[in-house]
C-alpha cells in the first residue's frame, strides 16, 4: 500500500516530513501541490475521511491566505466557495499531506504520522 504524499518541495516541514517517511520505509507517490493542486472533488473526500474541519485545510500562515484577508472572510463563505478557493491555488491548502487508503493526514505531526503510516 502506497500513500500521496501532498507537498510543496520548498517547504521546510515537506522535507522533513519526507525525510521521515523514507526513513521509515513508507512508500509513497509525490506531489507538487503548485504543479497539481487538489482538485474540489478531493478536497471534499479529503476533508471527510480526515475528520478535521474545513478551516485546517487551510494553509494560515501562508503569503497568499493573508493577502486575501482570508482570516476575516472565511466565517462567511460557504463550504463550496472554501472547497473552490483551496483547489484555485496549491499555495493556499496546508501542507505536507499524507492521503491513505483510511485517513488523511494534513500538516506534519510525528507522533499522528507514526500511528498511522508506519503500517503502509
């Protein structure tokens, strides 16, 4: 079993994050998130099987959120608006991502990763 691994190749956390899963021995495919943005439709599965709420697919610290004032205008857009606006623009989703056949994984944090990728 192979995950996606969702990640923007000049983000320090990506390649840690990718570091460890080769550390690990996890198989995984690549991908650029600017290059190949998620799409509405995986977006929306992403988020369901997740278990997160919208919002932390939101990448908040990032150049692109803060210059659409995103932090003000997010509370009164819709679902869908926020699934469209995610999938307009890779810079703006949250990064790395690990997406596995039962979960998804959105940031990097060791110890959720562990639990749940070192049986891929």
């Amino acid at each position: 079993m192979r995950i996606l691994f969702v990640e923007y190749p000049k983000c320090s956390t990506c390649r840690k994050a990718k570091g460890w899963l080769e550390a690990q021995g996890v198989a995984f495919d690549g991908r650029h998130i600017v290059e190949q943005p998620p799409t509405v439709e995986e977006l929306r599965n992403w988020q369901a099987r997740s278990g997160l709420p919208l919002k932390r697919f939101f990448n908040t610290s990032g150049q692109v959120y803060r210059a659409l004032e995103l932090k003000d205008r997010l509370p009164g857009m819709s679902e869908d608006e926020q699934l469209a606006l995610l999938a307009s623009n890779g810079m703006l989703v949250k990064r790395p991502l690990a997406v596995g056949e039962d979960f998804v994984l959105v940031g990097f944090k060791q110890n959720e990763w562990e639990a749940r990728c070192k049986g891929e």
